[in-house]
C-alpha cells in the first residue's frame, strides 16, 4: 500500500497539463450552472434553508478531488439522499430550528465517518447486499415520494410527512388553501422546465444553432427558469401576494464549525446515517463504474468509501449536510469531458463565486421555482420496467422490488429499504435451504452425467447416483437427510449411493453431521455411500474428519470414475450378498 | 390430507393391544418417578410455584399423545426452556405475584400458538435455522447459567438475573448470609445425587441387585432424596431455623383456565414466545429422531409442531407453562419399552394421581433439595467439544459457537441465541459474497476438468475457462464481474471465455445484469462468452432473457464440448483475425 493508493489525487495530479486543465474548466463551468439549481432545491427538499445546499457544493467537492477515483463523479446534494436527511433529521428536531440544521450536519459527520472507516476496513462489499432489484425498486418509490412532496410547494400548501399516505393526506387536508400566484409561478416555472427539456434542443436546432452552444443552453436553461421568475418575483411584488420566498439568507460561506456532541442525538441519528451512507455508496459507485468503464478506466470501491466519506464529513465542517455522487450531474460532467477529479474543485470555486454573487437576490427567489426543478429532476427517477423484467424473469426477484417499492411508498424510506434487502436475503436464504437435486445418469457416448428427468442418460441397477445442487450448511442439512432417507426407501435394492459434489461449495459443520448421520442410516442398511467431483477446498476441510476416515465408499475425482469403480468392485466380489441389488434389502 | 395425518392416534390407536399397553405401563410408572423431582425443580427454576412443575406434566402429556408422532418422547418442564421462560416472564412480573403466574400461561398459550400455526403452514424448515453449533453451544451456555442460578438456593442465599455476570455478582454480594442448615441440606442432597448417578448402579450390582431392579431403583433415587430431605425437615424443624421450604400449596388439581388477554404483555411476550417455540422444537424434534431411527420410525416434523403446540396449549388451559420434549426422560421412556405416545398419557395419570397424593406434604420439602435436583439434571447439558471440534473443522463454525455461548452467557439467553443465529446467518452471506471460482483443464485420458492449480490438466491458449463455484446473486455479482474482467486483463490473447456453471445453481436477477454487463465488456474486446453445464432450472430461467439472445458464444451441455465447439470454431473460420489468439487484443 503506498501513499497513492489513499491519495489518488498523487498520481492523476503529476500527469496533469494544459490540455486536461481546459477540459475540466469547461466541464466545470456546465456543472456549475446545472448545480446552482438543484443544490438549492434540494436543500429545500431535505428541509434546510437553500444555501445550505451551496454551503455542501463547495468543500466536499475538493475533498473528493483530493481522494476520489472517478474522473467524471460529481459529489454534492443529491435527491433521494436528501429525502433521507430529511426523514432522519425530521425526529430528531424540528424543521426551521438550529437543531434542524445541526443535526443534518451531525448526520452528515456520521456518514462521513462510517464511509471512511468502512474503506479502511475493506467492506466495500457490503453494499452487494443491496440487490439491483431493490435498489431500483427504492430509487423508483423515492422518486414518486420526493415528487408527490413538492405538489405542496408547486400549489403554495402546506404538507406534511415523508411517505406517501401521509403527503397525499395532507395535500387533500389543505387543497383548499391553494395560494393562486405561487400555483401560477410553479405552473410556468414546471412547463418552461419540461419544454427546455424535452424540446429546446431540437427547437435551437431548427433556429440554425450549433449543436455544442444549444447543449450549454439546454443545461443552463433551469438557471435562466430561476432568474426569470426572480424578475417576476420582484416586478409584481409576489412576496406581497402571499407567495413564499426564499428570504433573507446569510450573505457569503459559512464559518467552518463542527456540530455540538449530543449522545442521544448521535444514537438517534446512527443507524439513519449507516443507511444514508450504504445508499449513497451504492448510488455513487453505479453511476461511477459505468463511466469509468466507458473510458476504460478503473474505479477502487474500497478507494471510493473513503472518497465519498472526506466528502461527508467535509460537508459537515462546511456547514452542508449529506451529498453523494449525483447520477445525471455525473453523465453532464463525462459528456462536458472532465478529465481528472479536479473537474469537481473547479465545479466547487464555481459554487463558491456563484454563493458569494446570489445569496443578496436569493431572497426574492420564489420556493415554486426549486420545487418545480426538483419535480422536473427526480421525474428520471420514476422507472417500473424493473417490476416487469423481474416479473417475467423470478418471482423472488419481482417480490423484493415490490416489497421494496410497496414498503418504501408507505412506510418511508428506511422502513422501505431495510424490508426489501431483508426480503431479498430471506429469499436467498429459503432457496438455499431448499436445495434441488436430481438423480443422474450417463449422456450416451460421452462422459458426462445429467438429470435423469430432463436428458436421456443410462443407468446402472442397484447404484443411484444424486447430484446436490447446493452447498451443504445448516439450513439445508436436514432436508438432505431426508431426501437421501427417502430415495432409499423408494429404491429398494440398493448396493450404491453415490453424492455426485459438483454443485456443493461448501460443508459446513452441521451438514458433516448430517453426512455422517446419512452414513450410519445407510450403513445399518448395507448401502455403501460414496462422494464424487468434491471440489479442493471442500475435500481440504473433509480430510481428517472421522466421517472420511470410516466411509463405507470411497471419493472419486469424477462421477464417471466413481461408476466404473463402482462395476468394478462389482466384478471383484460378486459372492458378497451385501452387494447383490436383489438381497440388499432383505 | 386424511384424518389420520393431523391425528396420529387414529393410526396406532388401531393397532393398539394388550402387549403395547404393558410396554407403555412399565415405561409410565418409570417416566413419573423421574419426572416429580424435575417438574418441581423446574417450576422453581421458572421462577412459579413448584406445583406448576406438576400441573405442566399433566394435560401436555395427554394433548401429545392425541396429536404427536414420536412414540418415545416425554414431554414437560425442561430446564432450558424452564430458564427462557423466567428470562421472558421475569421483565413483564414480578416473581410470587399473580402477574407472574399468569404472564407465564399466557406465554404458554403464545407459544402453544405458534407451533401449531407453523405447523399447518408448514413451517417446519424454520428450524433448520438453529444450526448444529449454535443449539450446542446455546444448551452448554444455559446449562452453566442454570448451574450458577442454584448455587443461591443450595446456600440459602438471594441471587438475581438470567445471565452469568448479574448471577455471580448476586452470589459473592450475599455470600456473608449462608444459611448453615440450607447448605447442609444442599451439600447432602447434592452429593446423594451425584453418588445415585455415578455409582449407586454398580454398587447395587455389587450387593448381587438384578439389573432391571438396580436401574429402577437408581431412576428413583431422586424421589428418594426428596423423601429424605422431607423427613429430616419434618425431624429438625429445618423451617424454624431459616431454610426455605416450599411452603403450603393449593390441594389438587386447578380449575382449567385461560389467562386473561392483556394486550401489552402479549406483545412484550411475542418474541420471546417465538424463540422458546423454536428452541423447544428443535431440541424435541432431535431426540424424537435420534430415537425413532433406533427403531427404523418416521417423525413427521410439521406434524411434531402441531404436537408441541398443542401440548403447550394444554398447558396454558392446566395452569402450567411452557413444555417440550427432554432429551434424559425421553430416553429413559424409550429405554424402558415406551411402545406408543399412550406411555405419556398413563405418566400424565401418574402425575395426576402424585399431585393429588403429594400436595399436602411439599410444604415441608426444603427448596434445597430442587436446586441439587437441577444442578445434577444440567450437568449433563454443559459440553464443550463442540467448541474443539468446530475449531478443527471450520474457524466460521467456531466462530458460531463461542459467539452464542459467550452471547448466552454475558447477555441473556434470548440475546445470545440471536446473536449466534444472525452470525451463522452472516457467516453464510459473507462466505457466499465471495465465492471460490477456479481456472480449469483437461484431466487428461478423460472429459473431465479441474483446478489447474490442484491438478496436472490440459489447457488450450486462448482459450479461459473458469469454474464458478457458488450460485450466482445479488451479493456476489460484482464479484464476478471484478473476476472475469481481471482475468482478461491478465491473459492478453483471448478469443473465448467459457463459464462452467456445474456448481451454480441459480442466477437472480442482479447476476444476470451482472453477466450482461460482463458480455458487453467482452463483445468491446471482441471476446466471445461460452456456458457450459447450465443445470436444468437455471436454464429454465435463462430462456427468453435479452442476454441468452445476444450471447456471442454459445451454451454447451458439458465443458467438453464446449471445448470441442471451440476448437472446431478456429479450424473453420482460421482467418477470422478477431479469433486469433495473438491479435485480439490489439
């Protein structure tokens, strides 16, 4: 391990020259624009005061610049993880307090330094057990929770709640109460958002514009959404109308600080920021990995945790809260030719200039205009082609993303993602421990031996030969038993039972006792038990056990030699009655 | 479904005569003599009335003869179930209230519940989930904390809690207030006991005893002891001079009943209902197996739920608490010729007829006398060599082991079985993230293929095949990618990749996206992805997917032919340059 595994910045940082230096500028400047917008709306989705989502696009930018392995990644406020923050934060404290705001930077210190002790600790893998199906199943209920939660923003109402039954109750509680300017303001400001990006593009085109400019217009296009309705904000007085503003923000960054240490609150906001933490990585090293791999690149998840922990807990110095690696912002940023991890600095001196410049006009900002860009932003979210392909595929697979995607909708986002992971290793775990196996016999003219029901094999009288699909452990050392037991209750005349092992990865303590108990079972019957292709690492462990040392059979390297031994042995001692098919039951 | 499956005495009932009932007899007059001392002993372990011992050995009995399939096993107070039920009843109750007494019904009633609920939804395989290492070392663990928990009563000492350190705390806190008559009566009933266990047999068979009478007389030694220590309480006024007796109980048998419903305490009962249910059952279901194979007898294990459930329901109706199956009584049923679950009927009408007989002169029973009956009784619980055999065989299996019984022993006996479940549980998940995956050969002289580190095996360059040696999901799908993806990198040259799928026994979702991202990263460097030796479920579900139709390679039956398709491959399209070994890469 030498310095630059912990520092990539070490090694990307002595190749850098002028020509990666202006990529990353240009793709900077693209990010910047696109970030402005949505840090500030998100901020406001995980309820803080929106320039505390500038406040979290500056320092964990340059962190990860410093310890990040992806070129193109960029960190900062991302939708779902800012939904999280605020189901986590929200009971604890209460929205508009101090406490509010430190308990998200508490959360985002915890995550921070949860991220990095698990990079240093190598459990990187721990994130596999967050299946692609429920990832997909959480990130699509997220999506419809973070849109329906913004209907009350779009309409001037007030809602409440992080799931869907409590949203949709609130909004139906307060339809009434629509404010008429703000639902004006959220309407143009929706429509503007949806035709800049369903249809500017081929509109600038028609107009004869170059192609490269007509895509910086496109990704610019939510920031000129902003100031126009800033405009129309000030010229019509909308503050006066009863149309919720932004308000007063404090002017430049934030002084460096480190929350207050509250036991409780740090225990409260614990397993919360574990989640964030797992979903965030997850999130970020998808989008991370599938760029990398475009360019051919390698990305070093362990490398990433600690990465995208600096991020965290430079967020929490910063005065932000959570961030992670953004999805779309991530493509914009690859697309726009960021080069090296310093892409991201840039994109932070962007921020950092930008907060410096708006925070005197942010005030007149309408609240409609960040909602609209979050509804617009998280609609890419919202994808159900998951639930068919598993449908079609595995109905396990289908009931871990509907458990998920059900679960999340009504019962939150951490209640959702921790029933559909426990869902999904319950299913494997039920699988496992309800192995299939199938009787086997010889493919003619070859060597090889299948399923007896499926494929037209040979067999031998008197030997029966199962194949176990399934490593033996403890959930599954019963049901082996039984189903030796059982075979050899329906095949009278038993001399052989061969276990053909191809299939079996491990045998852990419980099961050598079932094989052991098999062993005797057969052994008061006369039947000899045998093993075939055990694999090393099995036979590793099986060497020097008392069930090798007195097993009435013998270990063959492959099913084919175990038959051949086996006609063998038959040809040797045809007198011995224990071995004739038709006495042995007898 | 007939009658007779949810009935089982209509099926031996039928068979019943004059020779089976003399065997259960026998065997009844045996079982009851043994099971007075214990079911008083037990009860006071549970922290209730000795008298509730009695009550429980009554109606479970008659209830498991009904609806049991094991014709050896003697149900009733056992003493590690005894232990979890004064854990669970002890934070709801205080002990010698009413409460307490009805808290343990109710947890009776609970647990009677469940099993028989597990029992028609067949539920059965839930209990494969207690893995051999971890019921062992749960037992041991208990087995010391029970020991422990007796040494007050055997002193005359207070002591408190469920867990080793609060118990040895208590102990040394009191030792000062040694009741000299209670420990005189302690140390005298211990050491009889001890000496009836382990040497009365052959001092009888000295004195020319017959061997029947001998063991008879030694399976009522504990009785005897009882008598013993009641004359000389009755002789030396032993109540008048500090010892504590047991005291005035009610005559005879109680009015049935059922607790009343307190919502609260049935939801703080839940859980541990649930894992005294499954503990019960497994210790059952293991002896009754281990001794119905002595006799070539099926036990139907949902079935035995149903059983025990209705057993405990029995008991919850007959004023007890919570049964199950003992391993040392069940044995000694089988032992003395139990032919039929009518030998647990008769105890049942044994016990009856003690409880009507013996009531009135427990009072002056010193309780010393029960605590020196259990501490001999868990003696035999208490069985290290699991912990030196799992370290020989498997450090995740010992793992497993020390985790329960350092668990069970410093946190609680709920704690620490849950404990040792979930690592067994994890060391499964962990072990099957990472699974082992082996480049293989030609066994030359065969179609046979191995590792081509353990074996001397053919290989062809150019061609990789690499042996999958666990199921393929969401836990280790990256892993796989991370594999294949290195092994390219490190043989420049490829043209074909064959994975040999003989131990995967499913692919979930995530894997197949995991295996299409894999084929895409192969088809960019022009190398083609074989399979070979899909097994027939996995096949099943492979047809139809997008990754089965695109896939550049093909699907072989066995490694073999794979092999030769390949080969015949080359020879038929030689100036393919994409296919030549030595230009692929570029």
């Amino acid at each position: 391990m030498s310095l630059k595994t912990y520092f990539p910045i070490l090694d990307w940082g002595r190749r850098y020259n002028r020509q990666t230096l202006s990529s990353d500028l240009i793709a900077a400047v693209i990010v910047t624009i696109m970030l402005i917008p949505q840090s500030l709306a998100y901020a406001l989705l995980a309820g803080l005061p929106p320039e505390v989502g500038l406040y979290a696009s500056v320092l964990p930018l340059i962190a990860y610049a410093v310890f990040g392995t992806s070129s193109a990644l960029a960190v900062g406020p991302v939708a779902v993880v800012s939904l999280m923050t605020a189901a986590a934060v929200g009971r604890v404290a209460t929205q508009g307090t101090i406490d509010y705001a430190s308990a998200a930077i508490m959360l985002a210190l915890l995550s921070g330094v949860m991220l990095v002790l698990m990079g240093m600790l190598r459990l990187g893998f721990i994130a596999n057990f967050l299946s692609h199906p429920v990832i997909s199943g959480f990130i699509t209920a997220s999506g419809l929770i973070i849109a329906t939660s913004q209907v009350g923003g779009l309409l001037g109402i007030k809602t409440e709640g992080h799931a869907l039954p409590q949203l949709i109750g609130s909004i139906i509680e307060h339809i009434g109460e629509i404010n008429l300017d703000t639902a004006a303001v959220g309407g143009v400001a929706l429509a503007l958002l949806l035709w800049i990006r369903l249809d500017l593009k081929n509109w600038l085109k028609r107009f004869g514009v170059p192609k490269g400019l007509a895509t910086v217009i496109v990704r610019a296009g939510p920031v000129l959404v902003v100031f126009l309705t800033m405009a129309w904000s000030a010229l019509m007085d909308l503050g006066s109308k009863g149309v919720a503003l932004v308000g007063q923000v404090p002017q430049g960054l934030p002084m460096l600080s480190l929350p207050s240490f509250d036991f409780a609150i740090i225990q409260q906001l614990a397993l919360p920021a574990l989640i964030i933490s797992i979903v965030g990585f997850v999130e970020s090293i998808s989008v991370a990995q599938t760029l990398a791999a475009k360019r051919r690149e390698r990305i070093t998840p362990n490398q990433e945790l600690i990465g995208l922990g600096a991020s965290n807990i430079a967020a929490a110095i910063g005065g932000g809260y959570p961030v992670t690696g953004g999805f779309a912002r991530s493509v914009v940023n690859f697309d726009a030719g960021a080069a090296t991890p310093a892409a991201g600095a840039f994109t932070a001196i962007g921020i950092a200039s930008a907060t410096l410049l708006l925070t005197p006009f942010l005030a007149i900002l309408p609240k409609a205009t960040l909602a609209a860009t979050i509804v617009i932003a998280v609609l890419t979210l919202v994808d159900f082609s998951m639930l068919k392909r598993a449908w079609t595929y595995s109905k396990a697979d289908f009931a871990a993303v509907a458990i998920t995607l059900v679960g999340t909708l009504l019962l939150g986002v951490e209640t959702g993602i921790s029933l559909g992971v426990g869902a999904s290793i319950l299913v494997f775990l039920y699988r496992s421990s309800q192995p299939h196996a199938a009787v086997v016999g010889l493919v003619p003219g070859t060597e090889h031996y299948r399923n007896v029901k499926r494929h037209k094999v040979e067999t031998v009288p008197g030997v029966l030969s199962i194949r176990i699909d399934e490593s033996l452990y403890f959930a599954n050392a019963r049901y082996l038993e039984d189903l030796v037991i059982n075979q050899v209750a329906a095949n009278p005349g038993l001399t052989d039972i061969v276990l053909m092992c191809s299939a079996v990865n491990a045998i852990d303590m419980s099961a050598l006792e079932s094989l052991e108990a098999i062993h005797a079972r057969l052994s008061d019957l006369k039947v000899r038990l045998h093993l075939s292709e055990v694999k090393g690492p099995v036979m590793d462990r099986l060497l020097g056990t008392e069930f090798l040392a007195h097993l009435s059979g013998q270990i063959h390297l492959s099913q084919h030699q175990a038959m051949l031994a086996i006609a063998a042995h038959r040809l040797a001692a045809p007198a011995d009655a224990a071995h004739r098919p038709l006495d042995a039951a007898s």
